[in-house]
C-alpha cells in the first residue's frame, strides 16, 4: 500500500474532547488523532479518491482510562463499523486504492468478531405469513460467538398474515450446557396489524435433544390475514463453560412446595479486564403454596454503584405468563444481600404450578461510567432534578450495559430518548432492550428498542414506542439494560 504524503508537522496531534465527524482536511492534515476524553467516537470520512490514491495513513491514540471509538459508514475493510481502543492503545489506519473492491480504509487493531448472519428455520402454525424479505422458511437472524456466550438478535416481518396461529424459530448453534428444563427468556414483542404485545418469547430448554431446542412464544396471537406484522427479538443463551450455582430462592409468606431451583451462570472478561456475570435462574413446581415474593442469591457479588440493572423473565401462574420484571440489585451496601429479584412478581395460588425464569447479566467489576444525556420531550418543561446514571462495558462486539435516570417533577414529559454509550452497527430492523419505568408511583414495561435502522452513527438511539406520561410534580424513573452489536 502506498505510504501517505506530508511534511513532519503532520504529526504533530490534532486532540478530541468530544465525539465528531473528521473531514478530508482532518485526514491530510493529522497523521496523529489524540483522544483525551473517555467515550469519544471520531466518524471517519468515506473512502474515496481523494484520500485513497495517495494512500493517507495515521494514528488515533487513546490517552485516556476508559475506551474511545472509531467509526466509519459502510465500515472498514472486513466490515467493522466501529473499532474499540481500549485506554492507553492506539489504532493504525490507512486509506487506498484496492484493484479489485475500490477505495477502502483499513485498520491494523480490532476487538472483536464481526457478526455473521443465519437463516434461522421457521416453523408457521395453521397459517403460512408471507414474510417480507425473506423466504417462508427462514428468519433473519444476527448472531455472535463470545466466550462461549452466543448473542443473537431475531427480526421476522411479514407482509400478510395469511392467518398464522404460531411459530417457531431456529438457532445459529446448539446449547448444549443447557440444564435440562430451564428456559432462557428473550426480549422483544410482536406487532400485528399495527398493535403490538408481549409475545414471551424463550429458548426451550426442557428438550433432550439439542436440535429441538429452538425459539418458542408463550403468547403467540393470530397474524392477521392481509395485515402486516413482525416478531422483534433479541437475548443470549450459553453454549459452552457454564457453571452450575446452588442458588437459594427466599420466598415471602410461606415456601411453595417442592420447588426446583437451579442457575447456570459464567464470567465474562470485557475490553480492559472488567468482568461481567451472565446467568440464567429459575424455579419450578407444581404447588405455589401462595408464596408472595421471592429472591435468588447470585454466584458473585455485583458491584456497588448504587444502581439496578434490568434483566429479562417470565413468570408463570396458574397457567398464566406475566413479566415479573427482574432486577439485578446493585444498590445494597451489604455485598450479601445483593439479589435478583422481582418489581412485579404474581402471588402464587395453592395448589397449582409456578415457574419463574430468568436471564441476567450484571457488572463484577470494571465497567465504564457513562451518563446518559436524556433528551425528554413533550413535556411543559424538561423534568426536575434529573439524575443520571450510566455503565457498561465492550465483550468482543458486544456492547453490555444499563442506565437508570430519575426525576422529581415529571412536568407533562411523554417522551424519552437517549444515545447508548457506543454507536451501534447499522442494521435494517430495530433490536428490542429491556426497559421499565416508573410514573406517578405505577411501575410499566414499555416496548424500548435501540434505533439501528438510522444512517447517521450519532442518530441511532434508544428510544421506547409507549412511553408513560409522567405528570406534573409527579416522580418518575426508568431503567434501561441492552446488548447490542458494534460490529
């Protein structure tokens, strides 16, 4: 490749403090790009002649203790959007001319896999939906390996109904260190005719055998006939290197009767040594006994940052499925006695069966402190006294984190928006998140997703499609908690 033009002062560093888009004359200008605030993202300029017949090169150092970012459309060579530099690293770039694939940059320092895609198998019930942009047969599905941790995000979208009753979905890779009878929820909904709802979708864990262990839907709903609609999913589940944990399920009132409790769950080291636990509880039986509450003891401790973060369940009572809206307490100053537990957990009936099932994940330590910055609207005025709280951490291509923000005076706000720590990866469909908030002393689980689907890195955000007004002089709070790709 041919080496760059420019005189010596060329390195002298051009320093960011904020995230930007880098022109042209950034390029010719700077052989050295310094970052000296943690979370900066520098959108690099498209390929083209300009740049790459003279074969422009240099640096973007990382002076900081938290991770910076480098992000360019359409995506380097090897298509990575965006390229972590964890603190203290310094990523080498170079634009060319390719004889064979045109003008490229290429970078020389990446984390992480870039994230391949499956045609997941589906299997329709009475009717068949004409899917929009693929076959019949097929979902599309984005999924990434990480130590032994497989993401996946699932978007089926249907033009006509044609009347389905139900449907199943396949996975990139088998599960094989499932326990037998557990389910891993996922999150997401279905949207039919422009209505949407829960759907309780989970991975099947109580099959023997590892091909018949798929994705399934608690509450499917009819696909209407002529009407459009779509199932949005995204979760994790474990493949290889869990390990069991001996949980202990504290229950309120009184204990149900001969309740199985079981947990798998495995550390995950992040860019910069932090660690991260993702786990799967759950507890099953057939006699509820009318417990009223319940707790699960967590293999290690989370850390201490007065702070909670969202995972994902369902529950079921009496034949009946509702989220019970887990969380992963990281607020309790007695390390013990941070728990997983439930803001909406349903009272057992006597008698008759429960199952409470769980998929979490919760910082050990390392995490990064990110802040977001709320963009409330709606309202006669921002709300007051806002405090806001942010974490999360890189796992390869994986952006893992939470956020919680508060208000005392909600003023009329109908609205939230807010940009996830690192740009995530252009994508033609939307990626659900876990989102709960609190209005007016009323806990909800409204549908939140993060906006893959805009063009511009810095415009896909989180946003939420049935927010909950919060009232003048009204409290409100929402908890956020996602994983999502960066590549």
């Amino acid at each position: 490749m041919a080496k760059a033009q420019g005189d010596p002062g060329r390195w002298i560093p051009k320093v960011f403090s904020a995230s930007t888009y880098l022109s042209t004359e950034d390029i010719r200008g700077f052989g050295l790009l310094q970052i000296d605030t943690a979370g900066v993202g520098l959108r690099f300029p498209a390929p083209a002649a300009d740049l790459g017949d003279q074969g422009w090169e240099g640096k973007v150092v990382n002076t900081t203790t938290g991770l910076a970012f480098m992000l360019l459309k359409g995506g380097f060579n090897g298509g990575r959007d965006c390229v972590v530099i964890p603190p203290g690293r310094q990523v080498h770039y170079e634009y060319y001319r390719h004889p064979s694939t045109g003008y490229q940059c290429d970078v020389d320092f990446v984390t992480g896999e870039v994230a391949a895609s499956y045609s997941a198998a589906l299997a329709w019930t009475t009717g068949t939906p004409t899917l929009a942009s693929v076959a019949v047969d097929t979902a599309l599905v984005a999924w990434q390996l990480e130590q032994g941790v497989c993401f996946i995000e699932a978007d089926i979208v249907w033009d006509d109904g044609n009347g389905g009753t139900n449907v199943t979905c396949g996975i990139p890779l088998d599960a094989p260190c499932m326990k037998t009878d557990m389910d891993i929820p996922l999150t997401g909904w279905q949207i039919v005719d422009g209505v949407q709802s829960e759907c309780w979708a989970y991975i099947d864990g109580s099959q023997a055998a590892l091909e018949d262990r798929i994705i399934k839907l608690r509450a499917p709903t009819t696909y209407t006939n002529a009407k459009a609609g779509a199932i949005h999913l995204r979760g994790w589940y474990p493949v290889s290197g869990f390990s069991t944990f001996a949980t202990d399920a504290v229950w309120g009132t009184i204990d149900p009767t001969g309740a199985t409790d079981a947990m798998l769950y495995k550390l995950i080291e992040g860019v910069g040594g932090s660690i991260s636990c993702f786990g799967i509880a759950q507890s099953s039986g057939a006699d509820g006994n009318a417990s009223s509450s319940c707790t699960f003891s967590l293999p290690v401790p989370p850390v201490d940052k007065n702070f909670y973060v969202e995972a994902v369940g369902i529950q079921l009572v009496n034949a009946t499925y509702t989220n019970p809206y887990p969380l992963v307490d990281e607020s309790t100053a007695a390390a013990a006695s941070r728990l997983l537990g439930f803001e909406n957990f349903q009272t057992h009936t006597d008698g008759n069966a429960h199952k409470e099932s769980v998929a979490f994940f919760y910082e050990v330590s390392g995490w990064q402190s990110s802040p977001p910055v709320p963009d409330w609207s709606g309202g006669t005025a921002d709300p007051t006294t806002v405090v806001n709280k942010g974490r999360f951490t890189v796992i390869g291509s994986q952006c893992v984190g939470a956020a919680y923000i508060t208000a005392t005076d909600g003023n009329g706000t109908t609205n939230l928006e807010f940009a996830p720590p690192v740009p995530p990866r252009y994508s033609t469909y939307i990626v659900p998140v876990n989102y709960m908030e609190l209005s007016n002393a009323v806990m909800s689980v409204p549908f939140g997703y993060l906006d893959t689907t805009q063009t511009d890195p810095f415009d896909r955000v989180i946003k939420v499609t049935d927010f909950t007004t919060i009232a003048n002089a009204q409290n409100g709070a929402v908890t956020v908690s996602w994983h999502y790709r960066i590549n």
